[in-house]
C-alpha cells in the first residue's frame, strides 16, 4: 500500500479535505491536537450536577454563499445534519432591537460539532487525536512528520497543513517556504466567549441577537438551536464579545472576562437575569475570525512530495470557506501526485 497522506488538524477544512480524498481512494491520515474533531466548530460538554450540558462556544451558523457550498449544505440537510435555525434573530444598536430579517441561518444539531464528526467517524481510525505536529522533515523522499512528543508519527507522500495561519507558517519555515510566508501573512480578529446556564430563562423575547455597541457582539440561546430544543434542564446561553473588547482584554483570565460579558448580556434591552447562573465560563479564541486570508498569487502545492494549504484563513471568515479550501486543497494534491 501507498503511504499515506497527511492531513493536519480535524476541523472542517481539514476534514472536508480528507473526505475528498478517501472518496478517490486515497489512503490518509487526520491528525489533530484536540480530543475531538471540529475545531473552531466544536461543542463543548460540561457536568451540572451529574448531567451533561453542552455549548457551541465558537461558529454559531452556516450559510452559503456560492453554489458549490450550497449543494453540500442541502446534502447536510438532507442527511438531518443541518436544518434551519428558525426564531427570532434580532439587530441591538443601544436600546434599539429590531427584527433581523434575511437569509435564512443553518446550524448542524444536536451540537454544532455534528458535520465534522459524522466525516471523523466515516474515517474511524484515520483520524487520530491528542496528536500535534510540530515538526516536518524530509526523508528519501517522504514527509516525516514528528509531534510534541519528539514521536515520529510516520512516512507520508504528500501534506495539507490546516492549522490557523500563523501555526502554519512556523509549521512550513525552512520546509516549504512560499507556503509560509503565505501563511504568515494572514490574520484573524480574536473573540472572548462565555458559556452560562440559569435555572430560568432570561426574559428576553429573541433567541439570538447581533450587538452593534459595547463589549458583546453576539447573544445566542444554545436550547434554541435546530436539535437542540431541550424543554428541561437549564437555560443555556453563549455570549462572544466584539472584536474590539476581545483584542483590549486577550491577555485577560476567562474567570474574569467572562463575569464581564454576563454583565453586559444583563445590560442588553429588556433583558432581566433573574438568578445566579448555575454555570458560567469563559473560552478564549485566539484566532477566532479571519481578517487577511492568504494572496491569490499563493501556489497550490509546493515541493515534491507536495504540500498544501487550507483552512478559512486561505479563502474567507467563515465555515464555506474552510470547506471550500479543504477540498481545493484535496484536489491540488491529487493533480500534484499525478
Ligand atoms: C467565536 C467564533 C464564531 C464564529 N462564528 C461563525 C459563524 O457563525 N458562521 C461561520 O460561517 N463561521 C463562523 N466562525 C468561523 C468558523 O468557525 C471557521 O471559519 C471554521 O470553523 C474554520 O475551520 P478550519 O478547519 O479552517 O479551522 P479550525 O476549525 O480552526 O481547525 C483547525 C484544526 O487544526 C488543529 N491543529 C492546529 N494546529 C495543529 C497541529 N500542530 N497539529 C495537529 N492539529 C492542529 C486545531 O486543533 C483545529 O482543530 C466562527 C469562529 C469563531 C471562533
């Protein structure tokens, strides 16, 4: 059998690239640091008195935007992966709340996690976690790769490195250089989450809300998502601050950012916290949303063996993009080796 190929990081790019490339028939390796799959899409699970709860504390929706995207997605929704995410959305500018309408919003269920570990779970073994890669080197012609550890984890014929860009760019240095200094190019706005539950559920009239002012730029009620709808149990919210807010206060423990962001969710029109939260914690995201993604001049591959590219930070701040990438990365790898 052909050496693998090794894909870095178990997010969607990630994922959507080792699909595309198992579905031609190519053996492949996903190796990620997390315990889990989904990335800046996963869902948290947390203990409250003996029962778990979850939380989507990074991307809250999809949409596409291009044709290609939308034909996955109606797959997905095809699949009971996704469905829409209908109720009220509404725009707080200081005491203003207006209804938002628009394009209709997506979200996978019963966890936003759910896209990424339905492709985990078709690669089953493939997909190997608590594993971070941190060196690459070359070897008769084949990519060795050698994590944390100092463990080589194998030979490889080809890479697609999807780790945020500046991860990648110290990931590629001295090995394959246009490709990281593509990667060192880009950047990404950070964002503060807060993951709180109530035994009551705040009056407010909206199940999610985007904020133009002050600290928070995002309110979401986790019971209200497609699949999600849990009539008992607590009352489970996130809170994401502004870009702005997020960048003054990085450096910022989340046990104290997120009392902060729980104070400001209580400040928001018509809103009344009725109780102490049962739970409350906060999730920095370094790079949460892309600002500067990768030049168009940026080659496909680079080298022999080849190595790719991919994830949101090559295309745009959103989960299409990292699909998109992920793919198109998959592809440029195949026409490489060919
Ligand atoms: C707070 C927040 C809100 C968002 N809201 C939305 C939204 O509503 N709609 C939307 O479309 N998008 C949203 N996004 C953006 C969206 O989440 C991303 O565009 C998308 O999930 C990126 O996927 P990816 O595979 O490119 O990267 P990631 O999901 O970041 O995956 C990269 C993976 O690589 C792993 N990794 C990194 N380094 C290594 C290494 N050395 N070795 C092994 N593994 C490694 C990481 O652990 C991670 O799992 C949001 C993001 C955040 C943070």
């Amino acid at each position: 059998m052909k050496d693998p190929i090794l894909i870095i990081g178990a997010g969607l790019s990630g994922l959507a690239a080792a699909q595309t490339l198992s579905t031609f028939g190519e053996n492949v390796l996903v190796v990620e640091k997390s315990r889990g799959p989904g990335g800046r899409m996963s869902t948290r699970h947390e203990q409250l008195h003996g029962k778990e709860m979850s939380f989507d504390h990074g991307a809250q929706f999809l949409r596409a935007h291009g044709d290609g995207f939308r034909k996955v997605m109606d797959a997905w929704e095809r699949d009971r992966w996704i469905a829409p995410w209908r109720g009220q959305f509404v725009r707080i500018q200081g005491q203003r709340v207006e209804p938002e309408e628009g394009r209709l919003r997506y979200a996978p269920g019963p966890g936003m996690n759910r896209v990424c570990r339905e492709y985990a779970d078709r690669l089953q073994d493939r997909v190997q976690y608590g594993t971070r890669v941190t060196k690459l080197d070359e070897e008769d012609g084949r990519i060795m790769a050698t994590t944390k550890e100092g463990k080589c984890i194998g030979a490889f014929r080809a890479a697609i490195c999807t780790a945020p860009g500046p991860q990648t760019g110290q990931l590629l240095g001295g090995f394959r250089p246009m490709l990281a200094r593509a990667a060192e190019s880009t950047s990404y706005a950070p964002c503060l989450a807060a993951m709180v539950a109530f035994a009551e559920r705040p009056s407010v009239e909206w199940c999610a809300a985007s904020i133009h002012d002050g600290p928070l730029s995002f309110v979401a009620e986790d019971n209200a998502r497609p699949g999600h709808q849990q009539p008992e149990g607590p009352s489970r919210w996130i809170l994401h601050a502004s870009a702005k807010w997020s960048t003054e206060h990085l450096e910022t423990e989340p046990e104290l950012f997120a009392p902060l962001l729980l104070e400001a969710f209580g400040q928001l029109p018509e809103a009344k916290l009725s109780d102490h939260p049962l739970h409350l914690q906060g999730h920095r995201w370094r790079f949460a949303l892309v600002e500067k993604t990768t030049a168009a001049s940026t080659p496909e591959t680079e080298g022999i063996p080849p190595v790719a590219i991919a994830g949101d930070w090559c295309e745009g701040p959103r989960v299409e993009a990292a699909w998109c990438s992920g793919v198109r990365a998959a592809s440029a790898i195949r026409k490489a080796l060919s």
